[in-house]
C-alpha cells in the first residue's frame, strides 16, 4: 500500500502538479478540488498513464465534515496519508472595504484558515501516532502584508500564516513538517489566475511575461520545490520560504 | 456635541482607562462591553465623577447587528465616532489542537478579527465623509508569532493584524488613522488576566511583578500612548508599535 | 543643573526639532553635527531665545574617539545625560552596485552603525550606573527593507536595526528605554532631503506634497513621537514603531 | 572546462559539504577558507577520491584584495563562477557590551557585511554578463533578531541580510540568484561549533542532541537544500528561507 498526498485544492496549477509529482515519487495522489470533474478526471488519468496511482474527489472545502469525511475515507481505504498540500485560495480580487461583504469576508476565513484548521485536526494527530508526515501550505503575499482591496484575503492569509507557525510550535517535535510557502507572483495556473482574468487577458500575460520569458511562475516548477520541502532530512526543516519569478520585484520591494 | 471615542471591549483594564484618558481630553467615551454591567456602570461613575462624559451599553460582539446598530444608535445620538478603539481579545488560554474545537476557533475569529471588520465596515464610511478619525486596534503578540497551543488566539489576531494593513493601506489616505498596537507582555488588568489566572494567582503576579516593580504593564500608562497616537499629527502617523515592560524581554528575544 | 538630551546629528530636520523639542521640557539639549556651523549656532540661539538651554558642537563623527570625549566632556561639564537621540543618516541616493564603492559602503557602516554602536559604548554603561536613560535611534525604511540600488544604505541601516535589538535585550531590563524609529517617508528637511534634491526641486517637493498637504513629514510633529517615546512609564515602553505621512504608502505596500 | 562553485568559509561543516554535493554535481569546488591547510587539504583529496574536481586555498578574508584577487584568477585559470556561496560567519559568543570591543564589532562587519559585498561586486558583474548565477549567503538568526550580547553578530547579520535584498533586487532580474539561508540552529560542524564549545562539550552535545537523534542540523542535508536552490528553475526561485532541527523551537518562539 503507497502512502497517500493529499492535495486540498487541485487545479490545473499548484496542486495538480505537485499530485503529479509525489505520484512519480511512488505516492498515491489524492486529488480534491470542488468543481469542474471532467478537469479532475483529467488530472487523474495524466498521472495514471505516467505509471502513477491516483484518486480525485469533488470536495467542498467549506461544507460541513468534507475533509474530516474524505481524510478517514482516505485513510481506511486508501492509504496513510505522509503528505497533505493544502491549496486552497481565498483570492476575490480586489474590492474595497464597502464592496467586501461579510459574506465574502467569512468565505474567505472558510477557505484559506478554517479549513486548514480542519484539516489539521484531523490530519495531524494521525501523522503524530506514526510519528511522521508532512503538511505543506500554499500561501501568498497577503499573509505577509496587506493591501488595499485585500480586506477579505489578507485578513484570512494572515491568520492562515499564524495557524502555520502554530501548528509548526506544537508538532514538528514529534516529526511533523509544516512549510509555510508564501507564492509571491503570478502563477501560470489556467485555472486560478486563468479564470479571474478570463482567457483573454491570461492569454496575453501568458505571452507578455510567461512562455519563454519565465515571468510567470510554472507549477510544474513549484512542484519541484513542494517535494524538496517534503524531502527535507528533519534535522534541517524549512517553516517559511518565498517564491517568485526572477523577474519580478519581492513583495518588499514594491 | 462632543465627538464621540467609542471602545469595544471596555473592561477594567486597557479599555476602561482609554475611556477615562479620552474623556479627560473632551470626548464623550461610550463603553461597550459583553458583561458586567455593575463594572460597567463604575466605569461609567467615575468617568462622570471626573466631569466627563460617557455613555455605558452591554454589547455582545459576536451577536449579528450589536456592533452595527450601536454605532448607528451613537452617531445619531451621542455624536460623531472621531476615535474607535477596538479592544477585544480572543485569547482562551494555551490549548493543544486536539483541545482547540471548531467552536473554539470560529469565535476567536468572530472575536478577533470578523468584529473588527463588522466595527470598520460600519466606522470607516463615516469618517471617510467627514474626512478624519482613529481606528486604533488593541494587538498581541499573538498577531507576529504563532506558539504551541496559540492556534485559535495566533489565527484570529494574525488575521486582524493583516486586516489593519489593508483598511490602513486603503483609508489612511483619506484621512483615518488606523493603528495597529502589539502589546507583548502581561497587562495589570483584573477583567481580563485576572479571570483568566483568579484571584490568587493575579494577586502573586502583581506582587511579584507589579506594583513598585512596573513588570506588569499599566493600563493607565499604556492609555498615554494610544492618546498620543490619536494626536500625531497626519504628516506622521504610526501605523504599528510594539509596548511592553522594560523588564520583559521583547517577543523575538524569547 | 539639568539633564542634558544629546542629539547626534542635530540639522534643521528632526534632530534640531527634537532638540528645541527637549529643550522646552528642561532639558540642556546638545547639539552635535558635522559641519555648518552657522546653522548650528542659530539653532542653539532659537532654543535660548525660547527661554531654553542648549549648546552646540561640530563633531565629525566619523573620526576617532569624537563622539567618546564629546560625552565624557558633556558629562563632566554639562550634565548627566539622560536622553541621546542617534539621528545619523546614511543615505547616498540610489547607486547600482557597480558605483557604491568600497569607501561608500564603509563610511554608510562608520556613520550608520558603528556610529551608534560607539554611542551606546560610552552611554549606555553611564546611563546604567543611574538605573536610567534614553536612547532614540532614528531609522529608516533601509533597515527593515533592501532595494536596487541601496546596498551601502540598507547594509548599514539593517545592520543599525538589529544592533538596537540588541541593546535593547541587554539594557532595557537595566531601565534604560531603546528605541528604533522607522521614519517611512521624505521628511521636510532642508539639511537633508533639502540638499539631496537641491534648493529647487526641494521647493518643488514642498510646494506639491508638503505645506498643507502634510504629505512631507514634519520634523517639529515627528519631535513630539520622539519625546513620548522618552516619556512612555517604564512598564509600557516601545521598542519599534513606523512614522509615515497619512498620504503616503507603508513600506510594505509599495 | 567545468563551471566553478565558489565556496568562501569552507570549513568541516556547510561550507566543505555544499563543496562537495555540487562537486557531484559536475562543478569544479574551489574551497577557500582562512586557517588549517590540513583541514582544507583533506576536504579537496575527498572531493578527488569521489571523481570530482576541487581546489583549495587558504584566505584571509578580512584582508584587502584577497577575495578579488582569487575571484580573478579563478575566472582566468579554472573557470567561469556560476555559484558562490559566501559561508563566513562572525559568531563571536555573547558578549555584553563592555566587552565588546570596537575590534571585535569592526571584524565582525568586516567578515559578515563588507567580505560579501567585496565578493558580490567582484563577482556579480561576471556573473550579469554571462546572464546567469547563484549567490548562496548563509546567514544566521541573528540577522533577523538581535539578542542580548550579540551587539557585533546581529549588527553584522542585520546588515549581510539588507545587503543580500539590495542585491537581489538589482540582480534577480539580470537572471542572478540570491538565495539568503538563515540557519536557525545548532550546525553539527566541529570547525565552527565544535571550535567554540571545545571537544569535550561538542562531543556532549552530540550524544545529547545529535547522532540519531538529528537535533543538531547535518551539513551534509543542508547542502541538499543549497543545491536545489541553486537548481530552482528562474520562474520560482527562492530569496529566503530558514532551517532548523525538527526538535527545535523557531526563533520567533523562543
């Protein structure tokens, strides 16, 4: 039985490609994400016919018992989970304060903090009994400052990073990885960065700054990192890491 | 008409001797607080008794509305909001995640951080109209560093420091003077450490600390400093600062 | 005989501010910088003429043993000093790597850091034997945040942030307050930004962001923060805080 | 003719460990470092026993010219430098501030800030014609939290860490990689550690955190992470990270 990777948050971007990549590593990639199946069974049989074992689940992160279900149904029939990426965004784009309603505000909470709390409570006392596993988050410049029109994102990176650290406090002496990854540019991801630019306007980044020019960040190359993290020998664990594309300025410097 | 300094989160102990400073300074002070009307009124007594004025209401922050029809109540009849302080804590004390509920963390996050937008959505387009105010937002340290058994309480106050920058980022160049305050360190505050530690306890900590000694920080001292903040002029406002004891090591020293 | 409140650095910008500033609270204020003696000699009349007692010395700080003998010969003939403002500056505009030679990066270090690190060697034990003192380090946005073109600056600036960390772990519990003031923005300097720009621009700059625009920070209200930094109550003292005009954009937003 | 790894601070521990996995990697290691030519010799005959190719020199970095003199003949004799890593540290133990001598905290300067940035102008330029390379600065917790007694290592971290964003706002974009590593705990070295505490406490440490209990950090698994930052493909590259033992606190909480 291959140990599991979970990946909360799997689209055409971060998280498909690193279930990719742990699956070439000889895990079995769970993939969840919450809509959009025929993507899903997409993703799933890519890996399938590299060789790979996978699984794919609509999942809806913000729904009642969705992940606590998912992680026992995983790890009775599936395999014991060694490595949960947790992907989720909560990016609305930029509204001001009088535009961001409590509703998106509290979506935003759901999403990017109380799910990974979620699944942390469900998730990490089972990687404490086995004494091992790895919890990598995805995470972004709004965890590290806020900006106008990011009331609603920021609010829920910030706690998100803190619940990180948290986490990290409490469980990376008893072998559990948590990494904290703050993604600092656009990702060349048609189905996060894709969609709120609509075809149109991506397509035009994707020639302005990606493609040869390396300006937009690639996930197969993300995924590269994700697995380094995890790969980490634990006498020299990374929590915290920023990536971005050469190109572009830090989140510091602009 | 005096303009109003509004302070959610009116114990005994930061919150009430804001009331008291800003009262002193010409403001009609309106304390809300979740319980304890007897202190309540108390506060309100001695505030008077100073030839102040001030206004006392029970107000349970996390309740739907309470913070939006009590400002609404106030601007029309008290006055203008010129000065929130936003005050309430989140802190349950340290509790492993096993221990932390789903319960326990969503109201952190109500508490800590959805109140304070709920108190900026409702506070902010008013002072945009007329072109001023203070927003100043009683932080931990909990907001920079996430500890052990800190999930909840490093969640929620991460999420509001995040918060602050961002309705900063987007008000501060309208006029409103948002600050975000660390306090990082033990507040002689019966309401608050009192309760959580009781009677006893307290009573040790403010014989061995406090009192002659100035290792517990003073609620009246710390009201100087947020006055202060109030008052600097708009070429130079602070938008973060950190307070603590001068016999207490800063948070990144320990 | 009055407590002496030395400024290293004292121009016509927040050092004399802080200067007159003290000087009206009964302070002997010291007035230290290198060069322009005229201007120096109208400052010490300004504060005299206020009613207030001041005295003025050119002092090439970069030199050998300057600034130790000006505090042995103040204490010894002026009075204890109880309040040192370290307002150095070490900005030489933006210069890529290829220009910043090793002589600028060097004097950036001897001004910026090893400045102040000479300062506090020769104060600091001083203010201990007294169980008391002050010292104000002013900084800027180089100290929390390199970019292009500021290597001799952020260097030493970054380098004069963690050395106030320092200090203050070792002395804060020894009653003596340190304090690192991040200023993140132009101040209205003549002596500084004034003689960067050149008398023109710097009129331009005035005329479009400052006067009654507040959006150039103004030395005499950045005077009033420095002195309630000094009178924060030893249980409640800052060690950090930013300074930015309402108009302008924080550090971390741009 | 192989592209060269440049490791200045090339003692027993990362230096000498990261010379040797980039040496497996097809780069010709040239090690440098101040004293021990038994020590440096030993390293460079292991590289060569595993079939890669090394050279070793003794330099004293604090010296002027030593570093752009070996960089040249370097470029001349052996080959293009396509990664550095500047491995200096300037851990002096703690030390108050009496003790601190101006000696002391100009070295400390003189190896940790002005040594990296004599390296980065010598070779940066080099590298920003050929269009590409990699910086690795290790660097330490204290250039992002200064303690007690470390008023020389702080300073000189603080300013190695501005530095390396200042460089790499100029240069990441020129297709260099500036990776700032801050080691965030004990490193199993006995040529820096072991040197401080002495054989006997080393040796302790070892039995009590080390060996297989993986609480003192292996050189040889921070190389892996050196490495992959150097393999980071330019759309994602990392500027900073930490690394500690599983078993230890991070800095922020302690």
């Amino acid at each position: 039985m291959k140990p599991v990777c979970l990946v909360i948050g799997a689209g055409a971007g971060i998280g498909g490609s690193v279930a990719k990549r742990f699956a070439k590593e000889g895990y079995h990639s769970v993939l969840c994400r919450r809509s959009d199946d025929e993507g899903l069974k997409k993703l799933v049989s890519s890996i399938k016919a590299d060789g790979g074992e996978a699984t794919g689940y609509l999942l809806n992160a913000i729904k009642e018992n969705t992940i606590e279900e998912r992680i026992e149904q995983i790890e009775s029939e599936i395999g014991p989970i060694e490595v949960v990426l947790f992907n989720l965004g909560a990016q609305v784009g930029n509204k001001p304060l009088e535009e961001t309603t409590y509703k998106i505000f509290e979506l935003g909470w759901r999403m990017a903090t109380f799910a990974l709390f979620r699944t942390a409570s469900a998730v990490c006392p089972l990687m404490e009994t086995r004494g091992k596993g790895t919890v990598l988050v995805t995470s972004s410049t709004a965890a590290v400052r806020g900006n106008a029109g990011q009331h609603s994102h920021a609010a829920a990176m910030g706690g998100r990073r803190m619940l990180c650290q948290s986490l990290n406090a409490q469980y990376a002496p008893k072998g559990i990885h948590i990494a904290h990854i703050v993604i600092d540019g656009a990702v060349d991801a048609p189905d996060t960065l894709g969609k709120i630019l609509g075809p149109e306007k991506f397509q035009k980044l994707r020639e302005n700054k990606g493609l040869d020019k390396d300006g937009l960040m690639l996930p197969t190359k993300i995924a590269d990192t994700y697995l380094h993290l995890h790969q980490q020998h634990r006498s020299v664990w990374t929590h915290e890491l920023d990536l971005r594309a050469f190109s572009d300025l830090a989140w510091w410097n602009h």
